[in-house]
C-alpha cells in the first residue's frame, strides 16, 4: 500500500498540509493548467514566497484557518497513521519539519505549548508571559487568545488532546476532564 513506510506517510502528511494551503489561498499565484506547462508549473511551486505583512484582521481569519488545518491533520494523522508498535515520529514532531518549511518559505512561525496535560518536549512548556496567559486562557475553556505587539500577530489555540494522546500526556490521570495544548501562529503584520 502507499503508506508503508514512514517516509511515505511523511511525504503523504506534507504533501496534504501543501495542498490545502494551496487550495485556501495560501499559494501567491494560481497555476493554470491549461496555460502553463507542467514543467513551467513544477518550477513556480518550488519557488519560495515571503508571508506578506498583512492587518490585523486578514492575520487572524490567517491564524484561525492554519489552526483548524493543522489540528484537523494532526489528530486524523494521529488516528489513522500512528501506531506506537512501530516506533513511528508522533505526529505532532512530523508536524514540525512542516512548520519549519513554512517559516523559511513564508517567515510564519509556530510553536507547540502544553496547557492542561504533561508536555511530552520540555521544550513546549510555555515560558514567556504571552505563553503562560494563552496557556491559562486555553486550561480555563477559551478556544483561542491572541496578542498583537511589535508589529505580529499571535494567536493561540486550543489543541484538543483524544484520549489516545493521554496514554502519553496523562499516563496517570484520574478523571477524564478534557485535555489541551496549544499551537501559537505568529505572523507579521503590515503597519496599517
């Protein structure tokens, strides 16, 4: 089958993340097959493009769309994909070779945060100010905060944790309240 091995669900998970950016607007310019050749095509898709300073409003219809992309991809990824047997990348560390093309390619940036639940990376305890109110914002039933300073956009929100992420987030838990963590989107904004 065509996921059988773990490069192939890696390039499977990259090439749905890129095709729904391109298909929500993301993509600068729009080929059109019928005018371009495919290696004309082919050439325009490897190009880089800068994220553009944009206003407030457009980072945030932005920030909630990439956010309910990403989440939707990581939890069916997560569902029909993983399986710890195999000693498989989670799919939220897949998720980050992602986020970090987007960022070189678009100078947007993401970053993981534990709200409610253990971090499985130390390096996803929130550690600024902005961080641990998104993450006291997000643990109280906000789905999302945001904060815009110093010319970016940042958005958090709530990434909701199935019970098949609390075998590693919760191994010891004691009630089956819901569980969270959290995804900040920053992007630049235009001084408008």
């Amino acid at each position: 089958m065509f996921l059988n091995s773990n490069l192939s669900r890696l390039t499977f998970v990259t090439l749905i993340v890129s095709g729904i950016f391109a298909a929500s607007g993301f993509a600068e310019e729009r080929v059109k097959e019928d005018k371009v050749s495919k290696k004309e095509a082919k050439a325009r898709a490897s190009q880089k493009v800068v994220q553009k300073p944009v206003s407030v409003k457009e980072a945030r219809g932005q920030a909630r769309l990439l956010h309910e992309v990403l989440h939707s991809t990581l939890l069916i990824v997560h569902r029909k994909y993983y399986r710890e047997d195999e000693k498989l990348p989670i799919p939220s560390s897949v998720l980050d070779d992602v986020f970090e093309e987007i960022q070189q390619n678009r100078n947007i940036k993401f970053r993981w945060i534990s709200v409610n639940a253990e971090a499985m990376n130390i390096d996803h305890e929130p550690k600024t100010k902005f961080e641990k109110s998104a993450a006291e914002a997000l643990s109280s039933g906000k789905k999302e905060f945001e904060q815009v300073e110093k010319g970016t956009y940042r958005h958090v929100g709530a990434i909701r944790l199935p019970s098949q992420c609390l075998k590693c987030h919760m191994p010891n838990r004691r009630s089956t309240d819901t569980r969270f963590a959290g995804l900040i989107i920053s992007l630049p904004l235009s001084e408008k």
